[in-house]
C-alpha cells in the first residue's frame, strides 16, 4: 500500500554578500501545477519562525497547495552568520534577493512572492524591485517606508507596548507567570525598547526606494491590526500612497488585532486570507489591475481620496484600511461614511483598485 506523497521541510543554507544564511525550505509534494515560489522576511528584531510562528504555519498551508517556500534568517539574526549590530535594511533586502535565486534554484520556480511583517515589508517592497521575478507581495502590519513614516512612530511603539504589558500586570494569571519564571523578560524589553533606528543615509536611500516603487505594478495584499499604532498612519499612508501611483494594492484591517496579531482568531485570519488570496491568482490568469486614482470604486461605491496626488494621508483621515469588523475578528462592517469626511466608505473586506479599460500581463 502506498501512501500519498506530502511536503517536506529540510534546512537549507546559501551566501549574501560573503555571509552564509541558513533558511528552512518548504518543498511541496511533487507532481502538482507549478506555483511561484514564496519568501518570508521577518521584522527588524525577529527571526525566520515569525510572531508566535505565524510564518511556519503560513508556510506549511502554502506548501500544502502547491507553493514551494522558504523562510530565512536574515544575517545577524537567529542562526545566520553576522552581528546583529551590523545589521541593515539594505543587507536584508541582499538576502531576500539571495533567497530568491536559491529558490529558484532548488525548485524550478520562475516567478515569486515576497511575504513580510513590520520593517520585512519594507524589506520585501525594496527586494521587489530589483528582482523582476516578484509580482505579488503580502505585507503584514508593514512599516513606513521613508517619507511616509513619521517621526514619532518609534516613541509611538514603545509606549503602546508598554501601556500593553502594564494592563496584563493587573491580570492574576500574569503574576503566576512571573512567580514561576515563565516570562520571557527578554523579549518584553525588545518589544518595548528596541526598534530600528534609521541613520540620514539609510533615510535617503528608503526615499529612493519610494520614488521607484512609484512603477511598480505588482499586486499587494495589506493586512493591519485595528489596535497597531501604526495602522491609522502607516497603513494610511500606504493606501494613499497606492491610489495616487497607481499601485494595485487591497486593504485589509482586521478589528481590534494588535501589531502580531497575538491572538487565534486574529491569527487565523491572516493566514486564511493570505493563502486565499495567493492561491486565488495563482489558479487565475494574471491580469494587471489598473491605477487607482482619482476615484476608488467598489460595488458602486466611490471614494475621492483627498491624498490623492499627496502620499501622506493626513493624521485623523478616515481613509485609513478598511476593516473586517467592529466586533470579533472576521464580522464584517457595513459601507458608511468614513469619519470625519463626507466621504463614502468602501464597503468593508477586500478591495482592489480598480478602473476599465486597461490589463497588462506582469510576471508572477
């Protein structure tokens, strides 16, 4: 009796720039279509599992149907070569890269998406556009990008964090945690205190990112928490960002979640919807979706972004992402006026920028 054929997982490791970056690959079951390859980029202070090993369950769903992934540590973090003091956003765009050709070569993909959380979208977002081979990105709370990040957003994080950890001080539960040591205290002071810091030079080099990311015509998938700090402005800015360029981006907000989206159901849906959303183009033909602006139609639904034009959406808009519920995760929030405008809301759930009359073929 023979037993049908599944994914393995083998530890794979390759060179970036004269370091060796050891990865875990995900190889799918042979024999089925081919599908693009996938690369996870994880945060500034993280490492290849991702938040609460969102990565490596993310993967495992991917591979599952069909998607050959590979989940690295960039240099410098978790077993890679490096020191984490040394670390860039440029070198880790070098490594996603790398990662992208040894994907290539050890499963035959031809084309790719990158998925990244925090400061890893912006990593994906550079990597993408120097690699004409990635025609899909899945970003997760993902960080400002240059001028569109503002300058608090550090001090912002820091104090969200810890107004977070001084709540769950007043639960019982938490204290019996610390009795009994059970509290990784080390981690509580790198959520509260350390972030990526930015020197000019590392500034002006995001900027240029920014104005070359500008062209580019791959699709997006956004996905931020309703209780993210940054998601009133990062994930604003994006979403203006896109219109005004013409980026074929979605929006999605998931109510009440938090930056890592640290809970089941929170989880769940993120997984649930960026699987669905991959494997949904990869068994459609690839079709270019046209430019945002200036309206932003859905279902009949027309928004004019006052951004449109000007990147940064201003603080207190309410053209931030939209939501998948007010209530638990995945309730789904009717269409209104969006607060503080006269403005209508698009209707909640994904949304594709979209206007007739014009497809263009994209790799990936």
């Amino acid at each position: 009796m023979t037993t049908a054929a599944t994914p393995t997982e083998s530890p794979v490791s390759f060179d970036s720039e004269g370091g060796r970056v050891h990865a875990i690959l995900h190889r799918p079951a042979p024999g089925g279509a081919e599908r693009p390859g996938v690369v996870f980029c994880h945060g500034w202070s993280g490492d290849r599992q991702g938040p609460h090993r969102m990565f490596v369950k993310t993967a495992r769903r991917l591979a599952a149907q069909g998607f050959p992934c590979l989940r690295l540590d960039f240099r410098g973090r978790g077993s890679s070569e490096g020191e984490t003091a040394q670390a860039t956003i440029q070198g880790m765009i070098a490594d996603t890269r790398s990662a992208v050709a040894e994907l290539g070569r050890l499963c035959g993909v031809r084309t790719f998406c990158l998925v990244g959380i925090c400061s890893g979208g912006k990593v994906a977002i550079g990597a993408a556009l120097g690699e004409g081979r990635v025609g899909r990105l899945v970003l997760w709370s993902a960080e400002a990008l240059g001028d569109l990040r503002e300058d608090a957003t550090n001090r912002r994080k820091s104090l969200h964090m810890l107004k977070s950890y001084l709540r769950k001080l007043a639960r019982p539960e938490t204290w019996r945690k610390l009795i009994t040591g059970r509290v990784n205290v080390k981690g509580v002071r790198k959520a509260v205190l350390q972030h990526e810091t930015r020197s000019p030079a590392e500034a002006a080099q995001e900027n240029a990112m920014l104005v070359a990311f500008r062209r580019w015509r791959g699709e997006i998938l956004f996905i931020y928490g309703g209780n993210d700090p940054d998601t009133r402005l990062a994930g604003a800015n994006y979403q203006a960002f896109c219109r005004a360029r013409g980026i074929p981006g979605e929006f999605h907000e998931i109510a009440e979640a938090n930056h890592s989206f640290y809970s089941l159901a929170w989880e769940r849906e993120v997984i649930e919807r960026s699987v669905g959303w991959l494997v949904r183009r990869a068994v459609q033909p690839r079709r270019c979706p046209a430019p945002c602006g200036p309206d932003f139609t859905e279902g009949g639904d027309t928004l004019s972004p006052a951004a449109a034009g000007v990147p940064r959406a201003r603080r207190g808009h309410g053209g931030g992402p939209t939501s998948s519920g007010a209530g638990e995760p995945g309730a789904t929030r009717s269409a209104g006026r969006a607060a503080g405008t006269g403005q209508r809301r698009p209707p909640a759930g994904d949304h594709r920028a979209s206007a007739p009359g014009r497809r263009c073929g994209t790799p990936g």
